[in-house]
C-alpha cells in the first residue's frame, strides 16, 4: 500500500528525488536497517572522482548556449555544408546535435536554435512538416555525442569507464546523422530547394570568426585519448577554455554579470540530477543486497532464453521508459536492475550504454508524452499533433538505425577493438 502510495504522489507531481528518497527509507526501515544507509550512499557518491565531469561539462555548454557561439557555428557549418541539395537541412541537423551535446539538453536547443534555423529552412521553401520534425527530433542526437551529460551519467551509475563510453559513441553518433541527413538530401532533391553557392571565402571567413571554437571537440576527445588527461580533467579544461574565450577573447559575457547567471542555471540542472543519483543509489545497494535483480533474471530466464529476444523485449521497454521518463531519471533508476540481467546475456556494458542512450534520445521525441514534442509545440505555436505527424518520418529513421546498433554489436565496442590493436 505505501508502495502505491508512493507511485499515486510521483503521478501527481511530486519530485521524483522525494518518491526515490521515501522508498528508500521506507525499505531500509522495513528491512531493519540503519536508514543512514541512505545518506551514506549520497556521501560515497560525493567523493567519487569522475562526478566532477557532470557540473563543469554543463557549465561549459550553458556558457556557449548564453554567448554567440551557435550564431557562429551555424554559419560555419552553412558555409560548409550549404552548397550540397538539402545543404540547410543538414546545417539544423548537426548544429541542434553538436549544440545538445555539450547543453545536455536538446529542449534548450530547440529553444535556442529554432528561430535561428526555422527562417533558414523556411527560406529554401522546405514543407512546414519536415520543419518541425528535423528541428524537433535532431537536438535529441546530442545524447550520444561526446561530451553529453548522459553518457557520463551513465558511466557513472553504471561504473563503466566514461572514455570507453564516449569512444564507443564517435560510430552510432555518426552512423545515425548520417541516416538523417541522407533523408534531408533526399527531401532537398524533391522539394527543388535553391542550393547555395560553395564560397571558399565564406568558408574562411566563418572559420576564422569561430576560429577558437571549432576546435573544442577535438581538444576534448584529442586530449583524452591521447592520455594527455582524463574525462574529467577534459571537462574542467573545457569550462575554462570557453571561460576565457567567450568572455576575454569573443567578449560575448561580461565576466560579473552573465557568468553567475550561466552558473545558476546549469547548477539547477545538476542539483536535480545529483540529488536524484544520490537516493536512486542508495535504493539500488537495497535492491542489490535483496537479490532483487537475480530474482528479475530468475523469472525473465523462464520464459526468455534467446539473447536477441531479450534485446527486442529491452527495446520495446526502454522506448517506452523513454516517453515517460526524463534522460536521467530513466538512466538512474533503470540502469542498476537491467544491467545484471544483460551481463547474464553476454552483452557488453559499453554496448548495453549505447542501447540505452539510443533508446532514450528516441523517447525524446516518441508519442504520446516525448518532452521535445511539447517544446516544439509551444516553441513554434503548433498543435502537438501537427508535431506528431512532423516527427514520425525521423522517428522511423532513429528505429532503423537504432535495430543496427543493437544487433551489430561492432557499431559500438569497434573502434575501440581497432584502436586497442593497432601498432
């Protein structure tokens, strides 16, 4: 009955933190239990090392959301991609999945970008449909692009590595863009849209106003893969790197009036988060010492026997975890009971990430409560069914490309094999 309770208070709007947080209590009491075991959770998570890489990597993404840098990188990546047919649809699509990349929010980027982009598709006369949904459902590529804060989330509740993590990402990010932006060429053929004439100049000229933020990625992954420093060293050399560009190089922020506004809001998010990974990890040592995911695995081997079974069935159930649930939140609680059941199937924990991460940017953008449809709705003041049919031919494709990276294995821990016998 509490149980229920407690899920009737989550329907209702309660904060996820406090239904996580009384379940815990609640069981260790049950249990008879020292209830600060719970507490002990949160401080133990406090100390660990790679925890710092979540608030410097969302700092460093909410100062280039608060400058000029998309303005920047948007006209770049037009000047670049600009001349092919479909060039524009391409330019939305990897400015909204670099942009959530590093804001780890795709609902800030399609607030942020989408009057930037909307008037520019509009202008090469693309359907209002393709629109909405390329605008709509490309910031969710963020998720899987390193340095997104899901995956280090997911590093962190899963304990797997963060650089296995972000090097496993570089292909299913890549292969999944590619698909999108095949679709958009595609659609740029039918439609006629007026292609824009390459201009090397143009190309220089933008490269040279986004001159030091064009390199950031590759400072980023360079650095860690290199050994030069690790996931969260990269994340505080990031904070600072944008630091001193967008404020004494670019000048966009003024240092005491905009850098203490940016370092609230992405704080907000993090508090959030940490305060959720905090009481969900306190329950999941619970859950663990009641042998609650072996009880799970004993039952699911009854009817289950067939690895690729499993995985449709996990699909199907984190697609809908997905539309229900935030990124994190889902990453947190689900990750601890579905992990030792995939282990007992053979597969791998970094490939068992991409599923996940995959899975849950799609539910971004799912019927009938994906939380990107409802930002596009009131961002661009259509009907959330006008968003429904606007997403479906970009939701066909993340499925596509996400049966690929499920059931080929070699999308995700590949490179990594490559790299690791190279000479």
């Amino acid at each position: 009955m509490i149980t229920l309770l407690l899920i009737l208070t989550a329907l209702f709007g309660v904060p996820l933190f406090c239904v996580i947080g009384a379940i815990g209590l609640y069981s260790f009491s049950a249990a008879e239990i020292d209830t600060s075991a719970l507490i002990i959770e949160m401080v133990r998570l406090a100390s660990a090392p790679t925890l710092l890489a979540i608030p410097l990597f969302t700092f460093t993404g909410y100062i280039l959301a608060e400058s000029n840098a998309p303005q920047r990188l948007v006209a770049f990546t037009k000047a670049l991609f600009g001349g092919i047919p479909g060039g524009i649809s391409v330019v939305a699509l990897i400015s909204c999945a670099f942009f959530s990349a590093f804001t780890g929010a795709s609902g800030v980027t399609i607030i942020a970008l989408g009057g930037l982009l909307y008037p520019m598709l509009e202008s090469e006369h693309y359907p209002e449909k393709f629109k909405l949904g390329i605008l709509t459902c490309s910031g969710s590529l963020g998720v899987i692009i390193p340095p997104s804060l899901p995956i280090i989330v997911y590093g962190v509740v899963a304990e797997t590595p963060i650089d296995r993590l972000f090097l496993a990402c570089i292909i299913p990010a890549i292969l999944l863009m590619g698909f999108i932006s095949f679709y958009s060429i595609k659609k740029g053929f039918a439609v006629h849209t007026v292609r824009i004439k390459f201009s090397l100049k143009e190309l220089i000229s933008t490269a040279k106003a986004a001159a030091f933020e064009i390199p950031l990625p590759i400072i980023i992954l360079g650095g860690i893969y290199s050994g030069l420093f690790t996931a969260t060293e990269a994340a505080a050399i990031s904070a600072l790197y944008v630091l001193v560009v967008e404020v004494f190089i670019y000048r966009d922020l003024h240092f005491f009036r905009d850098i203490p506004r940016a370092m609230y809001k992405s704080m907000v998010l993090i508090g959030g988060i940490l305060i959720i990974l905090g009481t969900a990890l306190g329950v999941t040592n619970f859950m663990i010492d009641e042998q609650i995911p072996m009880r799970l695995l004993e039952m699911i081997q009854q009817y289950i026997t067939s690895k690729w079974i499993f995985l449709i069935l996990l699909n199907i159930f984190l697609l809908i975890v997905g539309g229900l649930m935030d990124i994190f939140s889902a990453i947190i609680v689900v990750v601890p009971l579905i992990k030792p059941i995939a282990f007992h199937y053979g597969i791998d924990p970094v490939h068992l990430g991409i599923i996940f991460l995959c899975n849950l940017q799609i539910g971004y953008c799912t019927p009938p409560i994906g939380m990107n449809l409802f930002i596009a709705s009131t961002r661009f003041d259509r009907s959330i069914i006008d968003l429904y049919k606007a997403s479906a031919p970009f939701l066909l494709i993340l499925l596509i490309g996400l049966a690929f990276l499920t059931y080929i294995p070699w999308l995700s821990i590949g490179l990594e094999s490559l790299l690791s016998t190279a000479p």
